[in-house]
C-alpha cells in the first residue's frame, strides 16, 4: 500500500512541476506582458477593454496557480504518508 501512495505522490509531483512550468509559467508571461502593455505610465487611466483583458488574465493565473498548488499538495501527502503506510 506504501508504494502505491508513494507513485500516486511522485505522479502528482511531475504533474506539478509540469502545469506549474509550462501552463502556470505561460499565463505569468501573459499576464505580465499585458500589465507592461496594456497599463500606462504615470498617472493615466487604464480603458475598460484593457482593465477586463487584465483582470481576465488574472483569473487564468489564479485557476492555474490553484491547479498547480492542489497538485504539490497531493504529491507532499503522498511521499510523506508512503512511509507510515
């Protein structure tokens, strides 16, 4: 039952390391390359499309960034709960 849990925990680790790098890490670039382009130096005012693009994106971050964080969660429980079981 140990290494059942302890492979179920190394999957969710690679699971992790692969959302978090290629789909978490991509909706960061997006987000931040939207903030550079889309928000205005100094004072002005940023345009309802540009505020609704920008909160959008934010939202695809938080989704994936909740995403990745279940993932490593459920790898930590599994390989440290593999060596109880």
């Amino acid at each position: 039952m140990g290494n059942a849990v302890l492979g179920i925990g190394a999957l969710a680790g690679l699971a992790a390391t692969i959302h978090g790098g290629a789909v978490t890490g991509r909706a960061t670039r997006a987000f931040g390359q939207k903030l550079a382009t889309e928000v205005p130096e100094g004072e002005g005012s940023i345009s309802n499309g540009a505020l609704t693009s920008i909160r959008e994106s934010a939202a695809a971050l938080a989704q994936h960034s909740r995403i990745s964080t279940f993932l490593m969660i459920i790898a930590l429980l599994g390989m440290g709960l593999a060596r109880y079981l």
